[in-house]
C-alpha cells in the first residue's frame, strides 16, 4: 500500500512539473515573440536559467536511472 502511494505521489509530481516545464517554456517563448521581454531582461534570464536547470537536472536524473544512455 506505501508503495503505491508513493509511486502515485511520483506520478503526479511528474506530471506538475513536466506541466510547468511546458507552461514556462511557453510563456518565454511568447514573451520573446511579442517583446514583453525585452522590456523585463532580468525576468527572461530567470526563466531561462531555470528551464535551463531543470531540463540539466532531469537528464542527469534520466541517465542515472537508465543504464542505456
């Protein structure tokens, strides 16, 4: 039963973050697009660096936990 809480647990954390993953990939995205960035430099640099970090983080993970990498 714990173990599948926890796998449920991991699951759904995935999920949220692959979804903010996506939602902030987006939004730079569209505020390169439309300018809304170039008025906000330090906001720009902070999602990048942050989709930067995680995208790193998730393929070490990745090629930790998959021996085939």
């Amino acid at each position: 039963m714990r173990r599948s809480i926890l796998l449920l647990l991991m699951i759904t954390a995935s999920l949220l973050s692959f979804g903010w993953y996506c939602e902030t990939l987006i939004g730079l995205v569209m505020g390169l697009k439309t300018g809304v960035d170039e008025l906000n430099h330090l906001a720009a640099i902070v999602k990048s660096v942050a989709l930067l970090a995680y995208t790193y983080f998730a393929l070490q993970f990745i090629k930790n936990k998959i021996n085939f990498l």
